[in-house]
C-alpha cells in the first residue's frame, strides 16, 4: 500500500460514526436522524485511514496465510468505510442535494485510488495466491479466493513502475469524469422538464394524470402541468396524448439531454471513453469491453455477439411489419396520406390501434393500480406465496428521506406481529427493506435496488436493503395510479431486494446481488412474470375507488397486448446495446471528440443494422446513465443475456406448476441464496438440470 497517499485524519465526532455502525437499531440499519450531509465524507475518509491499515495488517503477518488470518480477516476488514459508503451512495442516487453532489465529486477519486491500490497490492496478491495453493477449505472459500485472484489480475496487479503509476491516474479520473456525468444528467433531466400552462394540450389524458402533473409544477413552485422527463428516451405519458405538437416537444425534450449548454456530457463522455480504452489497452485487452467481458457470465465479446445476432435483425423486421400498419393509423387520424410515423407517433398509435383490435385503452387499468395495494397485496403477496415471507411496516424507524417507509421482514416461522427492537441483529426477523417510491429534483431517473448492509454469516449481519423508484408524486389526498409499466417494474426492482433479503452466505462479498452484470438482472426479470400471473393480479388490481376487482376481461386484453409492447421494447433495447458496445470497442485514438459524437452514434446504429428512426435507442449516448456511471459499462446487453435464463426459468415455473411454495423454495435455494459462492451458471443449471436455451426468449419476443 501507498501510504505516503494517505491524509491526514481528523477525531471524528463519536455521534456520526455511532449512528452509522453501532446504531442500536434493528439490523445495524443507520440512525439516519443523527447522520447531516456534511458527515459523510468524513467518515468516508476515516473509513479508507482504517481499511488500509488492516490490509497492511493482513499482509505482514508473519504467520503463513489461512482462511481465518487472511480471507476471514479480508472479508471482515473495511466495516467504517463499507457502511459509510453504502449509505452515502443510496443519497447520491436518491437524495442528491448540492452538498450531496460536491462531496461526491471529492470522495470519487479517492475511492478509486483506494480500490486501485488494493487491486494492485503485489504482497496481497502473492499472501492470497499462497493461501489457494494450500487451501483445504469449503467450496465457497476457494471460489472466492480464486474470484479475488482472477479480479487482480484483470485489474493490473502484475504492472509494474510507469505503467502502474498511469493505471491508479486512470482510475481516478475515470472516476472523477463518472461521478461528473452524474450531476450533469441531473441537471440536464431537470432542465429538460416541459411546463404546459395550457390544460387543452393535455387531451387525452385522465383527471388523475393531469392532477399528478399540476401536483408536480406546484412542487417545483410553478403553475400549470409540469411532465418531468424519465430516464429513458421513450417517456410512457406520449401513449395518451392527443396533441401531436406537444408528443413532438416531449420527444424532442427527451432526446435533447445533455447535448448543449451548462448541463451538456459530451465533453466528459468523450474523455471517459478514452480513457476506459486507454486502460483496457493498458490491462492487455483489446478494448474495453472485452475488459468487462471477462469477467463476466459471458466471458468474451464474441458470446455476446452470438446473442445479437439472434436479436438485432429480427427485431427491425418485426417493427417493419408493425410501422406498417401505425403508418395507416397515423394517416387516417391526420387526414394526410403523406404522413410519415415519427418516434414520438410510435406509441401513441401503437396505443391506438391496439385500443381498436383489442378494444381497450391502458389508461382503463389505472383505477385498478393504486401504488400501496400494488406494493402490499401484489409485490409482497406473490413473495409470501412463494418464500412465505411477511412485511410489516416499522414507523418507528426512520430512513433516509421523508418518502421512505420501512418494513421488517419475516420469514414464514414467525408471526407477522412480531418485532426485531432488541438490537441490531437479534429477534427472528430476516432484515428490512427501505421503500422509496416518488421522484423528486435530487433523484436520479430510472428504478433501481442497493444494499445498505449484505447479508454475512461471518460478521452476523442480516441484510437492510432499499428499493427506489421514480413515481410521479399525486396531490395530497389523491391516491397514487400507477402504469403498467410503473407495476412490472416495481416487481422487477422487487426481485432484486428478493436476492439481497434471501441471501444465506458466509463471506460478505457473495452476497445476494454481488454476481456479474450479466445474471445480476436474472432474478429480477423472473419476478415480473407474478404481476400478471391470475392469483396475484386477482389480489392486488381493484379499483381504488370501489374495490371492484379488475374484470377477467381487461386482464385478458392486457395479456393480449403484451405482445405488441415486444416489438417496440426489443428494438429500442438492441439500439442501445449497439451503442454501449460501440463505444467500449474503440480504441483510444478512435474515440470521436464531443462534436462528433452525434455522427459516431448514427455510423455506430447503421453498421448494426439498428439506425431506425421511428424507434430510437432506450438511451441515445448523451444521457445514457447506465453506462457513464451506474456500472453497466460495456454491459448492457446484460438485460437481454440475464433474459435467457430468466425466459428459461419462466417455462420452468409453468411446467411444474406455477406460483407455489414448493417452487419458490427451489428457486430461493438453487439461485438466489447462493449469491456469488459458485459460477452463477451453475446456479441457474442446479434448478433447470441444464444448460440455459435461448429459445424461450426468442419465443417470447417475437424473433423466431
């Protein structure tokens, strides 16, 4: 270790650092009421002070290395900085005030030349590899001691002198540069909100939509009906509208994102693209996804292509035959024979059309989807039925933010009304899990699942999970409707809260979501199947006026539409695919500057077979979060490879019988128990007795 890099530390507060990890609260969860902005990036950096200490500890001990002395000791080493990190990530995500965002941009770079030098550690490196030579140990220890040897390796362990001195500058601007993207996204998204003062612009849509938007402008102290942008490029509230002009400026306002101004990303993207080659070149691979591809599921760019070629040409024919037909309807609603679809068209008429084959209108489920029956009697229902577990709401804690709402969860053995309050890991529950469901100016866009505290036998943590989403506050005393689409990915994100809550492993760092890219989003695809699935959507959709359960009827169109959805999904995806992996195959001196960026990213479309107007990619380059700082560089493909397994495992269900206890606790054993002790491939193969088919996942997209 460098310890000529360390600054000086100073006394902490004793209050900080006790409400983050000696909390007295259930589970270890932080005592968010005693913990301001300004706290963290001390603890952060006490943090760092203590972690290195230990691995020096670790290294120079002159006893040969053992599963206790070294693995053990590793694994439970970094508490303060683990903690402290965890928590103060989960704000810059969700509550990112000014404070917030400046400290982040401070703490990057230190964490990333943190973790270089660890990654880089030769006397580690050499202790670790001494100790697999000579281990007898469980399967779980060896898969880990082989997973950390491999991960040095990849990351730059055997570079010596100049080259390693450039590959810790790298990683520490690398991470400066993401950690930069971040806040320029935030506030080019917030920019790019559209305030309509007109309320005839908004025909098409339902009371309760208009309201949640006038909800909105009030928030941001301004009159009329605020559409704030979500992440994607398609925003879902086009389905509705009737006024063409204004479906035209939402587009256009979506696609805009970062491209120009204060808030444009071009200039740090066109860095970082370089920069992530220039260190894949450096690392010995070809580029940066190749990087990224070997340690993964896939383990090499050319699998990937394998599964892109299945996908991309057949996804443009598919909305080839579609466009088709949304031309003739977009001509018949204007009158115009000439007209021609335009993206923002694609799933106004797509919506339209299906209303006249399958009569009926998605805004008819509305009614039926109010957010706390969703969360109550269908997301955690469909986990009760199938691991038997039971959420009970704990207003005695507090999480980070107003909107959040805790729930301790049980396991099935255990009364619902019991309580955990007799420290921070006693009583029988399993853990908790921190429900932030409404979008605010500090949140970033999209949905997502972290863990505060993993699951870990070894240091006898049970996990304290959070779920965010990015739900359109309504009025206060109005009830919260959500889409369709707002459903699936509430389960979506609930599959990954499943994966971190059913984690049962000893070493902390294979816990519950702690797998590759590529199978991190398996469970979690799995779990949007119990949405529709006819004794959950039974439970949770009645309407929230009446109680009416939703009509067989409209359940059944919903089934029938699913299809159509398909087309449109698939092919924005496999656009955005191509671009990430576009990107992360250039060689440093191929990285286009910020003013070519827009030419780069229709050459790099059109040599995919992908450059389709009517339907963009899910993320155009300027504000694709997903890759310039969430951590799915060069994998975002991972939702279509994830599918594979997840199509599988779906067919698996239905061929033994569904929804069931029984099944439930394979899956729970088989996949999302074992986090990352073995290659995840052997998960998937111990429930399927098989290697995982494509099949079911063409079928289901419509490309076979």
């Amino acid at each position: 270790m460098n310890s000529a890099a360390q600054a000086p530390q100073r006394a902490l507060p004793k209050a900080p650092r006790q409400a983050l990890t000696d909390s007295g609260l259930p589970y270890g969860l932080p005592d968010f009421r005693l913990l301001a902005s300004a706290d963290y990036e001390p603890l952060i950096e006490a943090g760092l002070a203590e972690y290195r200490a230990e691995i020096n500890k670790v290294v120079a001990n002159p006893e040969p290395p053992t599963l206790a002395n070294t693995l053990s000791a590793l694994e439970t080493s970094g508490q303060l900085f683990a903690r402290a990190m965890a928590a103060f990530h989960n704000l810059v995500w969700s509550n990112a005030t000014s404070e917030i965002e400046a400290a982040n941009a401070r703490i990057a770079p230190k964490v990333a030349n943190f973790r270089s030098e660890m990654l880089t550690n030769v006397a580690l490196y050499e202790r670790l590899l001494a100790l697999a030579n000579s281990i007898g140990g469980p399967d779980d220890a060896q898969y880990l001691l082989e997973r950390r040897l491999a991960e040095m390796r990849r990351a730059g362990v055997a570079l010596t002198g100049k080259d390693r001195e450039k590959l810790h500058q790298l990683d520490q601007r690398i991470a400066e540069l993401e950690a930069q993207f971040g806040r320029q996204l935030l506030a080019a998204s917030n920019a790019g909100a559209i305030l309509i003062t007109d309320e005839t612009e908004l025909a098409g849509l339902s009371d309760d939509a208009k309201a949640t938007l006038a909800a909105a402008a009030t928030a941001h102290d301004q009159t009329g009906w605020l559409i704030r942008l979500e992440l994607s490029t398609h925003q879902p509230i086009i389905k509705s509208l009737q006024n063409r002009d204004l479906r035209r400026r939402i587009q256009a306002a979506s696609e805009a994102r970062g491209r120009e101004g204060e808030t444009s990303t071009l200039a740090t993207i066109s860095e970082l693209a370089r920069l992530r080659a220039e260190r894949a070149q450096l690392l010995g691979f070809e580029n940066h996804a190749a990087y990224v591809a070997s340690g993964s599921v896939s383990k090499t760019t050319a699998r990937i292509d394998e599964l892109l070629e299945q996908v991309d040409a057949p996804a443009i024919r598919s909305a080839e035959r579609e466009r088709t037909k949304l031309t003739a309807a977009l001509r018949q609603d204007l009158q115009d024979p000439t007209a021609e679809l335009q993206a923002s068209d694609w799933q106004h008429y797509a919506e339209q059309l299906h209303k006249a084959e399958l009569d009926w209108h998605e805004a008819e489920l509305r009614p039926y989807l109010e957010f706390n029956r969703v969360l109550q009697d269908g997301v955690f229902y469909a986990a009760n039925k199938l691991y038997g577990l039971r959420f009970s709401p704990r207003p005695d804690l507090s999480g980070y933010h107003p909107d959040v709402v805790v729930y301790e969860v049980f396991p099935e053995v255990v009364s619902a009304g019991s309580t955990d309050d007799g420290g921070p890991n006693a009583g029988a529950g399993l853990g908790l899990i921190l429900y932030d469901p409404y979008t605010r100016p500090t949140k970033r866009g999209g949905a997502w699942m972290n863990a505060l505290i993993p699951q870990s036998h070894l240091l006898g943590n049970k996990p304290v999970v959070v779920q965010n989403l990015n739900i359109a506050k309504p009025a206060p005393g109005q009830p919260t409707l959500l889409t369709w689409s707002q459903v699936t990915t509430m389960f979506h994100e609930f599959g990954h809260a499943l994966h971190g809550l059913l984690s049962d492993v000893y070493y902390p760092t294979q816990s519950g979501t702690a797998v590759p890219r590529d199978f991190v989003e398996y469970p979690s695809q799995v779990n949007e199947m119990w949405a529709l699935d006819p004794q959950v959507i039974s439970n949770y959709a009645k309407h929230h006026q009446t109680g009416q359960t939703i009509p067989d009827s409209l359940v059944a169109k919903l089934k029938d539409a699913a299809p159509y959805g398909e087309i449109f999904g698939t092919a924005e995806m496999a656009g955005a695919v191509a671009l990430d992996q576009a990107w992360h195959r250039l060689k440093p001196d191929q990285v286009p500057p910020p003013e070519g960026i827009a030419q780069f990213e229709q050459h790099a479309l059109q040599a995919a077979g992908l450059d389709y107007p009517p339907i963009p990619p899910r993320y155009r380059t300027s504000y694709y979060n997903h890759i310039w700082t969430s951590g799915y560089s060069a994998a975002y493909y991972a939702y279509l490879y994830s599918e594979m397994f997840d199509a599988d495992t779906e067919q698996w269900y239905h061929e033994n019988g569904g929804l069931s206890r029984e099944n439930g606790e394979r899956f729970r054993r088989a996949v999302l128990a074992r986090g990352m002790t073995r290659d995840p491939v052997e998960s998937f193969e111990a429930l399927r007795g098989r290697p995982v088919n494509v099949e079911p996942l063409l079928k289901r997209r419509g490309l076979n």
